[in-house]
C-alpha cells in the first residue's frame, strides 16, 4: 500500500490564484472580473411582505463588513470576513431592483390553503403555485437575473412534517450553504414530497433560476452558520446563477482542454422507475450542460443501476454535442464519474462514443463512500488530501479531514474517505485524485471548500432530486444553476 499527501489545490482568480474561495474573492477579485460579467445583479422578491422586508434589510446590510465567527479557539481562515457586496471591493457587483420587482403574497392566500388543505402534496403544490404565478409574472414583465422565494419561519412548518437529520459525515446542514432552506417532508404513501424540488422544477419553464431563502437569515439562530459565512455563501451563488465566474480550475495547458462529467441514477417520486440523470458535462471554468437520460430496467440479480451498451453511448453522445454547442469546442480528454462500478457493456458505450467523437483520452472513475479507515496520532483525523493506493486501480483518498489552511478539522463528524476505482484510464492515477480534490472545490454554493463529493457527484444528485418532480411536459433547464 502507497500513501501520499495532495497538497490543497488552488483555484484561479481575477488577479491571482489562492486555496481559499473567500481569500480569492476578497484578495483576487472573481475569475471573470475582466470580462463580461454581472456587474449589476437584478433581483426579483417574492414572499409574504413581512419575510419579503426582513430579507431586503438583510441584502441592504450585506453591503457592507461584516466580521467573522468569533470563539476561543478562533480560525480566521475558516471564518473569515465578509468583505461586503458592492462595486469597490471583492465581487465588485451590486444588487439593484425597484418596487416593481417585488411580488407580496397576502397572507390571507396562505391561510386560505393551509385552512382547507390538509394533503401534504396538495398544500405544497398550491403554496408552491403561489410562488409561480409571481414569477412567472417577473419573467414575462421585468426579467431579473435571478428571482429570490423568502419564506417565513411559521410558514415552513406547514410544508414539512420532520426535518430529515444529516448521516454521519454528511456534508448536509439544516441551513443549506447559500442560504436555501431544504425542505424534507415524510413520504405519504410510499411518495416523495419536498416543496423546494418541486418549487424549482416548475420554475424552470421561466428561465430565471430562483434562490430560495427563509427569513431567517435576517437574525441566524444558534444552529445556523455564522453571519459572515452565510453572506459569503449566498452571495457566491447568487453571482453563479446571474451567470458569473466567481473561481476556476487551474488549467495546466491552454491547448489541452479537459471536460469532467458526473453520471448518477434517480428513481422516480412514486418509486416505480429509475432513470438516469447526467450532471453538467462541465470544463474547468464550470460552464457546461445538463441532460437527462433515458429509463433503465433493473436487473433481478443485479439492484445496482447501469446503462445499457447503447443507452450509455446515446447518453454520453448527445451530452457531448449539447457540450460543444455551449462551448464551442469538444475536449481533448473527458473524465467520467459516476456513483456506482462500471459494468462491461457502459465501459464499452462510454468509451465508442469518445471515440466517434475524436476524444483523445477517456477516465472512467467509480467513486463511492468507503469502509476503510486511517488512523493518525494525536487529537485530529487525518489530513484532507491523504491519498493511499490498493492496486493501481484501486485507491482510498481522504477528501474530508484536518486542513492546515483552517489550522482544525472543520466536520462535526468523524470523517471518512471516498472509494476512487478506475474502470478505464488514460491518465495517471494521481493525477485523476488530484483532480478529484480539486473538483471539490468547485462547488458554487459553499465557499468552505473541503467538501466531500466533487461537483461532479454533487450536481448528478441535485439534478436527480429536482428532475424527479418535472413531468414528461415539463421544460428542463440545461444549466446547472437552475438546480442549485
């Protein structure tokens, strides 16, 4: 057995590169300030007034400083400070709007479908069509760049019957990363309801990606995130979803250009089918395209979902022109990853269709949670970026862990590694984990970057959760920060 140590990698700025999404951004300035970018951010707000004030106030506050998380054992690389949204400093971008973009629902519409509906589904689809109606509206009268749902707090309890508690070492937190509430619901008759999938499948058709954000955020409670950090990553994706670049990859050679892909399977909200959904075949500047894939039959003697020979090479195929369409060029080596192990007949569809397509190299990487452990001496857990290799296509590698750049561990659990099983590659091994630990740094809605997944294996899930609740009529959306 081989162990090694990835040493954190950096992300590219305007000015500069650094490890850090907050330092960069308040040192460096966003990937894209030199070119076009949202320089001007306009929003729409849609809500009770009430919630609608509160968050207004809130984004009125954000422009200026505020300081980070304040403890006995401070981190300030972990809890650094919020530089303030506005045009002098860090994003330099501003939020603007008027009167006319904001969409006050009565409360009396509320109280009217929480009065006669006692059906979870049909209190969520109503409250939801609330909320669409406005945007809607917006769409077709004011065009913002991005469209934010306030809820309030009393309004929440109506649309969930338990909150869902996060795994052992799930990157999952009861206030989502940018702000968002996730709203998880009991399952009624084996069918799943959660009103902020279903509420941005159905605003897909109004192509303007939507923030939800509860009102709380105004005043964060004791179990929320910070003040500061809640900024950073609310406004991070803000920014992303108003089509900008706030970091990229480091590109190693101009002339070599390189596209990740993630491919993760769904069932559908009755349980009846699994379908396979495909992430953002994205490149290092995280622009790209998603596409759904077709139904899959599972196997008896096999529960474990995989893609017919023909099915993968359609999937990977049409992804791939829906790629060069966005971006103009098809790449020179693709990196595939998926949840699951490869099975011979989807090694055999993925790597003809790269072929046709003149890719010059092809990974195909299985990446899955891991039973195996290491131990270190001392208080902490291992370092995030510990690498250790089986075989050569076997290999363990420690995405969560101590980070120097932080000086502490910053889970609340013990963490544990990811499986990373080439099935198929070109590249070398280290060099396909490397990128790995890069990638989970490209999350948009986070800006503390030891995430667990790369995007990759994030967004196939994001895109499942919400591609799930749009019907067969449905418009689906081909960017990323529509599911986000």
């Amino acid at each position: 057995m081989k162990v090694r140590y990835i040493e954190e990698p950096s992300l590219q700025f305007g000015s500069n590169q650094h490890i850090c999404p907050k330092y960069g951004i308040y040192n460096h300035s966003p990937f894209d300030i030199n070119q076009v970018r949202p320089e001007r951010i306009t929003i729409g707000i849609i809500g009770k007034g009430e919630s609608v004030d509160k968050v207004l106030a809130w984004i009125e506050s954000c422009k200026k400083h505020i300081d980070g998380k304040q403890s006995k054992n401070p981190h300030p690389n972990l809890f650094l400070n919020f530089c303030g949204f506005n045009k002098e400093i860090g994003f330099q971008s501003e939020i603007v709007y008027d009167d006319t973009y904001l969409r006050k629902i009565n409360n009396s519409e509320f109280d009217a479908i929480i009065k006669k509906k006692e059906n979870l589904e049909e209190r969520i689809n109503d409250i939801a069509d609330l909320y669409l109606s406005e945007i809607k509206f917006l769409s077709k009268n004011k065009k913002p760049d991005v469209i934010l749902c306030a809820l309030s707090e009393n309004f929440i309890t109506y649309i969930q019957e338990k909150e869902v508690e996060p795994e052992e070492d799930d990157e999952s937190e009861k206030e989502s990363d940018s702000g968002e509430s996730e709203i998880d619901a009991e399952e009624i008759s084996a069918k799943e309801q959660n009103f902020r999938r279903y509420l941005k499948a159905k605003a897909m058709q109004y192509n303007i990606p939507i923030q939800i954000v509860r009102d709380r955020i105004a005043k964060p409670t004791a179990e929320m995130q910070d003040e500061a950090t809640i900024a950073w990553n609310f406004f991070t994706a803000l920014y992303y979803k108003a089509s900008g670049t706030p970091w990229a990859l480091i590109r190693k050679d101009s002339a070599e250009t390189t596209c990740y892909a993630g491919i993760s399977f769904f069932k559908s909200r009755d349980k009846s089918t699994t379908q396979t959904s495909i992430a953002q075949i994205f490149n290092e500047l995280g622009k790209g395209v998603i596409l759904r894939g077709e139904e899959i039959t599972l196997k008896k003697n096999d529960r474990t979902p995989h893609l017919a020979e023909e099915q993968a090479f359609n999937l990977l195929t049409l992804s791939l022109k829906e790629y060069y369409d966005a971006v103009k060029i098809f790449p020179k080596r693709l990196v595939l990853h998926k949840t699951s192990n490869f099975s011979e007949d989807e090694i055999y569809g993925f790597t003809q269709a790269a072929k046709q397509l003149h890719i010059n190299q092809i990974d195909l990487v299985s990446i899955q949670r891991s039973d195996i452990r290491l131990y270190r001496e001392g208080n902490y857990p291992p370092m995030r970026g510990t690498h250790f290799s089986l075989t050569e296509q076997h290999n363990v590698l420690y995405t969560r862990g101590s980070v120097p750049y932080y000086e502490t561990y910053p889970g609340k659990y013990i963490p544990s590694p990811i499986e990373v099983k080439l099935a198929y590659y070109d590249e070398s091994p280290n060099l396909i984990c490397d990128e790995i630990i890069a990638l989970t740094k490209m999350n948009w809605n986070n800006t503390q970057f030891d995430r667990k997944y790369p995007i990759t294996i994030e967004c196939a899930r994001n895109v499942g959760e919400i591609l799930k609740y749009l019907d067969e009529k449905d418009q689906m959306q081909l960017k990323y920060s529509f599911y986000m």
